[in-house]
C-alpha cells in the first residue's frame, strides 16, 4: 500500500513537473517571438525615418 502511494506521489510530481516545462517553455517561445516582431518594427520604423530624413535633405 505505501509503495503504491509513493509510486501514485511520484508519477504526479513528474507529470507536474513535465507540465509547467512545457508552460515555461511555450512563454519563451512566446516571449521570443514577440521580441522578434518588436524588433522588426523598431527596424523597419528607423529605415523609414532615415529614409524620410534623406527626402527631406
């Protein structure tokens, strides 16, 4: 019986364990992907004002 509650505690401590790294792992990717995009735009938004910049001169 004990060994059996044990065995029970520990499969749920992994899957929970297994859980929250797929959680973590998923809001970096998230993370990642934003910053990426956040990127681009601070990228395309300086191009287009030097770009703008040179019209103007």
């Amino acid at each position: 019986m004990m060994m059996m509650m044990m065995m029970m505690v520990v499969v749920v401590v992994v899957v929970v364990v297994v859980v929250v790294m797929m959680m973590m792992m998923t809001m970096m990717m998230m993370m990642m992907m934003m910053m990426m995009m956040m990127m681009m735009m601070m990228m395309m938004m300086m191009t287009t004002m030097m770009m703008t910049m040179m019209m103007m001169i």
